[in-house]
C-alpha cells in the first residue's frame, strides 16, 4: 500500500477529469467522493474508478458537461434526468432537492434516470444526516448477479444504503450491495491478483468460483440466498420501475463498454426527523442504540454498530490515504495517457 495525503488525490483525481472537459467545480465534487470512499476503505468505490470514468467520458458513454433538468414535480416527489452525465454530478442535485422538500413536507423522494455511477452511497446520506435527516438510496447498475437458485446474470448489485442521524460519534448507517460481494471488490481482487471468498460468485457454467475472472465471465451471488435475491429485485423495480432507467439486463455495463449509455436509475427518500418527535429526539435514540448494539459482545470481544468500521477505518489512516500498487499504477497510467502530473511515489 501506498499513502497520499487527501488534497493531493482529490486534485489529482480534479486533473484528470478537466482534462476530458468535465467542469472544475464538477470534477472536485466526483474526485471528492472517490478519496472519501477511500478513507473508509471502500476502496471498490474509490479512486480504482477513476480511470473507468475517464475511458467512458472519452468514449462517448458519460457526458462530460451534463445539465440536469427537472421533468416533474408533485408535492413531496420529484424526477430528475441526469443528462447522461456522471452520477455524482446528478446525485449533489438530487438531495438538494430532497433535503428541500423534506424541510417543507417531512418527507421526500427524489428519482433520478439517464444517469451512470454515483460512488458510495454514503456519501450521499452524510449529506442528509448531516442536516438532520434519515435517508435511504438504492441505484440499478449493470447486470452482474443472478436471481436466487439462477446462473445468468439478471440483476445488479442494486446498492441499498440507508442512515439516520445520531448525536453518538456518526450516524447509524448501512451502505452495501445486494450481492454478496460488491462488483467493483471483485474487479479489485483481479487486478492485484487475490482469490475472491467462496459463495460470491460461480462461473459461466454455474459452478462456484473463487476466480475473480470467472465470476466476472459468469455471474456474482445475491446475499443471503432468497432473501437477498428478493430485496434485490424490489430495489430494482423501485430504481427502474419509478424512472424511465433501465434494468439491470437491459444496460451494457461502462466496465464491458465504456461507450455505453447505462441509463441508471436512482432513487433517493429523505426524512426530516423534526417532522416527527424532533431531531435531538431522534439523534439521541440512534445513539442509544449504537451503544446497545457494541455491548451486545462476550466478555472481551467487540461489535460493531452499522457504520462503526468504516469510520474506524478514516480514523486509522487519518488524512494519508493508502492505496493498492495496482491501483496508483493504473492511476499513473491514466495520467501519461491524458498528458497530466502523476502520482508518482510515496508520500
């Protein structure tokens, strides 16, 4: 592993998204996201994504300078079009909006189609409790997971994220695929080389695998057998259904081909806590429950409340983000190809 303090990254991850005419403001934001999910060690929403972005706006498969567009409004609910456009650049405007019509209604969502991948979905939620709201997010993505019991990939990993504000130390929140194991993780243990576990994927033929190259050829595994199966096809239906997005096996995934229009569909509900018995109400229940939650361990032993490894993760590598070898080489890469300032070595 190799360490970089923050600013650098995300002005090196700024560079190289100005440099195929994504605005300033818009590449800080997406570069912003893609360090932050760093420094919680979800490094398969990271900076491991930032050379796939660059390939599919020069392909033609995200558009550089997008411009979002209301398509309708009705009371508490409200539906985006992303332009085509990168998912961060839509998802900043989406809880704007959905933190608005919270603070006017108590409650919101906000759908959002003709878009691409928004990062970590928690760092769209910190925005939201962050203001005192709970919020749950769920996205389609390209068919990489099959049904329960199947063989053909069908579904996506279907992200669902959900958090709610605590006056503890970070809110209470989950943020995880509906496949066992999240795409991009899988993508990562190829490229260094590692074993995926078993039970994430089988191969084409609908054997199990622990080869990360042949779950890609073939298909990963929903969570939790039917039960993960069955709240991946809900969030699914939601995301697309909703929207005019496609399905997961409607869409060419940007990884398989960059030029691609994938047409994800979003969907985003925001809570205004105030709306019900009031936020330091609500704050202080969501920390009761983190402690209740950690003291629920043997003598000696420790468990952790949603949300607990990811900031003991920020916590460990503070300000000095570690990142694979594989992962600054391919960095390194994009930067020669695109005529900017690398990251060269260890800082």
């Amino acid at each position: 592993m190799r360490r970089f303090p923050v600013p650098e990254l995300v002005a090196f991850a700024g560079r190289a998204l100005t440099a195929v005419d994504v605005p300033a403001d818009d590449a800080e934001l997406v570069g912003d996201s893609l360090v932050a999910a760093d420094r919680r060690g979800i490094g398969s929403h990271g900076l491991l994504r930032l050379p796939l972005y660059v390939r599919t706006i020069r392909a033609g498969g995200v558009t550089a300078r997008a411009r979002p567009r209301w398509l309708r409004e009705h009371g508490a609910t409200a539906l985006l079009d992303a332009d085509g456009g990168l998912g961060q650049v839509a998802m900043a405007v989406a809880v704007d909006r959905a933190a608005a019509l919270a603070g006017t209604h108590g409650a919101a969502v906000v759908a959002v189609q003709g878009s691409s991948h928004y990062g970590a979905g928690g760092y769209w939620t910190d925005r939201l409790t962050d203001r005192g709201m709970a919020g749950l997010l769920t996205s389609t993505t390209g068919a990489s997971v099959t049904p329960f019991g199947g063989a053909r990939p069908v579904l996506g990993t279907n992200p669902l994220t959900v958090a709610v504000p605590s006056s503890g130390d970070g809110p209470l929140a989950v943020d995880m695929a509906t496949s066992t194991g999240a795409y991009g993780k899988v993508v990562a243990a190829r490229d260094e080389g590692r074993e995926i576990p078993q039970g994430w994927a089988v191969a084409a033929d609908g054997s199990p695998t622990t080869d990360p190259a042949a779950a890609l050829g073939g298909a990963l595994l929903p969570f939790g057998g039917p039960k993960g199966s069955g709240l991946s096809v809900l969030l699914e239906v939601l995301a697309a259904g909703l929207t005019g997005a496609n399905y997961a096996d409607q869409t060419v995934d940007m990884w398989i081909d960059p030029g691609s229009r994938m047409n994800a569909g979003h969907l985003l509900l925001a809570v205004d806590t105030a709306a019900f018995t009031g936020r330091a109400h609500t704050e202080a229940r969501a920390a009761d429950m983190q402690e209740r939650v950690r003291s629920a361990g043997p003598p000696g032993g420790a468990v952790h409340a949603p949300g607990d490894p990811e900031r003991a993760h920020q916590r460990r590598t503070g300000d000095r983000v570690p990142l694979a070898a594989p992962t600054v080489d391919q960095l390194d890469r994009m930067a020669a190809e695109l005529g900017i300032e690398g990251l060269g070595g260890d800082t």
